[in-house]
C-alpha cells in the first residue's frame, strides 16, 4: 500500500472517532484487527470487540477529537502524532473526574493488510489525563491493573 493511502486511512479514522462514530471506524478496519493501548493495559481484537471498545471509550470521552500533526511510514508501517482532546465523563475508571477537557499527546502506530487498517498502538501518557481530570493516577491504575 502507498504511503498516501495509508496516510489516508489513519486521517478517515481519526475525522470517525472524532465524531465518536464506533460504525464508521470498524468499516475501516480489518477483520482480524488488533487495537492496543498500553495506557490501558488492553488489547481488542476482532470487529465486533473493536467496536465495542470504541463505544466504551466515546462513552467515557464522549467529546474526543484526535488531530494528526504529522506522520512518517516504511512503507509497511505508518506512524502519526497529534493532539487528542477528551473530557472524561460518568464513572468508566471508578472515580469522579472534574470534567474539565484534557488536551495530551498522542503517537499511533498503524499496520495494513488488504486496503483496511489492521492495527493501531495508541499511545498517549495516562498520567497526565487523570491529572488534567483532576482524578488519581493511582485508583485508574488500580482499576485498570488490580493490585493495591
């Protein structure tokens, strides 16, 4: 796949998460998609845990909105950087956030296969979103983890 396309996929699924629109991602994705966010400590695999995973997360962040700045490829792998900004809502970590938008870093990593996405590492400092929340690090990582 050319570097212009697989630029093109990763810029039409962040304008889809953008708009919190978990259908329209998954029609971008491979059938054996495998989604990674360390912050979390997860990996999704498959269209309908992919999906259902994306609908967790707009419902925890229902304002999220990634804008890529820029990206480099190898011609098999693509990997772009940007902003993301969310406002975590409700209970999805076990503790009141101040609800107030976080603004963070963001680097993803995209693998292809047969024109769709096939993977994405989505990486971004979980620290610095439960501090811009106003929540402990420590109590999301116990939720996310287990331990003390």
């Amino acid at each position: 796949m050319d570097d212009g396309r697989m630029f093109g996929l990763a810029q039409r699924l962040a304008e889809v998460k953008s708009k919190q629109d978990a259908a329209a991602a998954a029609r971008l994705f491979h059938p054996e998609m495998v989604l990674e966010t360390p912050a979390f400590g997860s990996v999704v695999r498959g269209l309908a845990a992919n999906e259902a995973a994306l609908r967790w997360f707009f419902a925890v962040f229902p304002d999220y909105r990634v804008d890529l700045a820029g990206h480099a490829t190898d011609g098999e792998t693509l990997v772009c950087w940007g902003a993301a900004r969310m406002t975590m809502t409700g209970n999805g970590f076990g503790v009141t956030p101040n609800g107030r938008t976080a603004e963070l870093p963001v680097f993803i990593q995209f693998t292809f296969a047969d024109d769709l996405i096939a993977s994405e590492r989505f990486f971004f400092d979980l620290s610095e979103l439960c501090d811009q929340s106003g929540i402990s690090t420590d109590a999301v990582r116990r939720m996310l983890f287990g331990g003390k």
